[in-house]
C-alpha cells in the first residue's frame, strides 16, 4: 500500500473512532481493537495523535485529550466529532454494492444482512430490483490462491510483470484473494523482494501450490491496487506549477519542496515511459529537473509525436 493510501486508511479510521468511543463516553480497549482492526501499538500511535490535534488556538483548553485508562479507551473535549462522519452518496452506494456482493456470494452473516437491509431502505429502497452486483469469474487460479491463502500455504509462481514485462519466478506467501477494476488480484509477501506485492492473477503463467505454511502477520494491510517500488526503478525530479499539483493525488510521488509558485516531487517508475507520457501531457506546467533516461524517453516520444504532423 503505497504512503498515501495508507494515511487516508488511517485518516479514516480516527474519525471513525473519535465519535464511536465519544457516544459510549468510554470504550473497552479490547472491543476499540476487534471492532476497528487495532493493534495495541496503532491504538496507542493514533490516541496520542488526537491528543496534540484540537480547535485554532491549541492551547491546552483548545487539544483534545485521548489515552487508555487501564482497559478503557477515553477521548474528551471532542463533542464536534460526536456524530460521525457522513457518507457521500457514491460512498453509500459502493458499501451498499459491497455488502450485496458479499450476500450474493454465500459468505453473509446474519448481522451484515440486517446492515444491508438498512442502509438499502435509506440510500436506495429499489436496490433489490434495480441494482445489479456481478462479480468476476473466477479462474482456476483464482480458486488455488484464495485456497492458498485460506489454509496459510505458500505458492510458487512463474509471474510477467505489467510495467518491465519480465518474466520471474517467485514464493509468494499470499494474504487475500480480491477484485477490483474488471481484475482478480492476490496481495501477500513476496520472498524474491522479501516484500508485500500486488499480483494480477492473469499475469501468473505457471502457479504451484506447496505443502509448507508461513506465519500469517498479525495486521494484515487492507487489500488494494497500488505501486510498490523496487531498486530497478528509474527515478526522476519533476517541477511542477500550481495547476499540475493534481498529479500528488493521482501518483504514487514523494513532495521533495513545496513552495506557493511550484512543487518539487521525486518520481518512481518501472521504466521511464510512464514519467516521459506524463511530462509531455503536462507541457508547460511541468519541468524535468533530474532524470537522463526519463529525458531521454520525453525527446524520443515527442520526435515520434512530430513526425506524426509533418
């Protein structure tokens, strides 16, 4: 999971924490752990950000306060958090569409299908009959890892990653089995790189499931589509103006300088087709600081592009 998805997961799980502990004035530590996902160590790390967090001013009257009391979780002077945050209505109709998925498929509980029944009456009564869930067809695959997964079981695996289009051999130590945008993916760790990887299951040519078992980690990351960087990656520093800062939301870039006329970012790759696209997308409202072979890729692309209009 890259940095920033990581911190919006983190976000979003303090706000879902401050007002669920304020409505029961105080929370046991055990339940705040099983409900919300917790280790006592994240527990600990984001009670003591909410504690230097408060109103302008932050004063000592103007921070929330919030730590453990013995088995109890307690955060007060916080009442503007004491309803929780609102969904948006794509949000709404995405957890709705989640939680049918996960009935259609079999593996409901009777507590999401009471949840689902209610979130259907206030976001959309007619859901039963005018929205549609399709899941994916799942490959052979698809069925060995989430088998894999389930009983803790390594696999080896012949992969051709999507950026270098190589070709590897891997022991994967999978995690989860998902979907997401029209793709089946396997999350876990893999030895080759002694790292967590996102694999596609179409991309594996060869898959060998194997009798030994691996330690499953205690907080398992949650499953999603991103860059893990390696050390083959081209790196590059890019300037950009104020109208390109949109590209901070859109990749997955470290803020090297941050100034009200530009933004300095290093940015990771694969190869350097991805950066050199980007740059020649953004024309003016980008500059190339450091990166020869990204350099050398952008005037390539735009002598392909001017022999194209000659």
């Amino acid at each position: 999971m890259s940095t920033s998805s990581r911190t919006v997961s983190r976000l979003s799980r303090i706000l879902a924490l401050i007002p669920f502990v304020l409505e029961n004035e105080s929370a046991d530590v055990a339940e705040i752990l099983e409900r919300f996902g917790y280790t006592e160590a994240q527990l600990t790390k984001d009670l003591n950000t909410v504690f230097v967090c408060g109103l302008p001013g932050y004063g000592p009257g103007d921070l929330m306060e919030a730590y453990i009391d013995e088995d109890a979780v307690v955060i007060d002077a916080a009442d503007y958090f004491i309803r929780a945050p609102r969904l948006t209505p794509t949000e709404a109709l995405g957890l709705l569409a989640a939680g049918m998925a996960v009935i259609g498929a079999g593996e409901s509980t009777a507590t999401l299908e009471s949840a689902v029944a209610k979130l259907t009456k206030a976001v959309m009564p007619e859901a039963e009959t005018s929205l549609a869930v399709d899941l994916l067809d799942e490959t052979a695959n698809t069925s060995r890892l989430r088998e894999a997964a389930a009983e803790s079981k390594v696999v080896k695996i012949v992969y051709r990653s999507v950026g270098k289009e190589e070709t590897t051999s891997r022991e994967v130590e999978p995690w989860s089995v998902f979907a997401t945008l029209g793709r089946w993916y396997v999350t876990g760790h893999c030895r080759l790189v002694d790292d967590e990887r996102t694999f596609r299951v179409d991309r594996i040519r060869e898959l060998e499931l194997t009798d030994e078992v691996f330690q499953r980690p205690e907080s398992i990351p949650e499953p999603g589509v991103g860059y893990s960087p390696s050390p083959g990656d081209v790196t590059c520093e890019i300037e950009l103006l104020p109208s390109a800062t949109w590209v901070l939301d859109y990749y997955p870039v470290e803020t090297l300088r941050e100034t009200k006329r530009s933004t300095i970012i290093k940015f990771l790759s694969p190869d350097a087709e991805v950066p050199a696209r980007l740059l020649l997308r953004l024309g003016a409202d980008a500059k190339l600081r450091k990166g020869e072979e990204v350099a050398a890729r952008v005037a390539a692309l735009g002598s392909e592009l001017a022999s194209i209009y000659q």
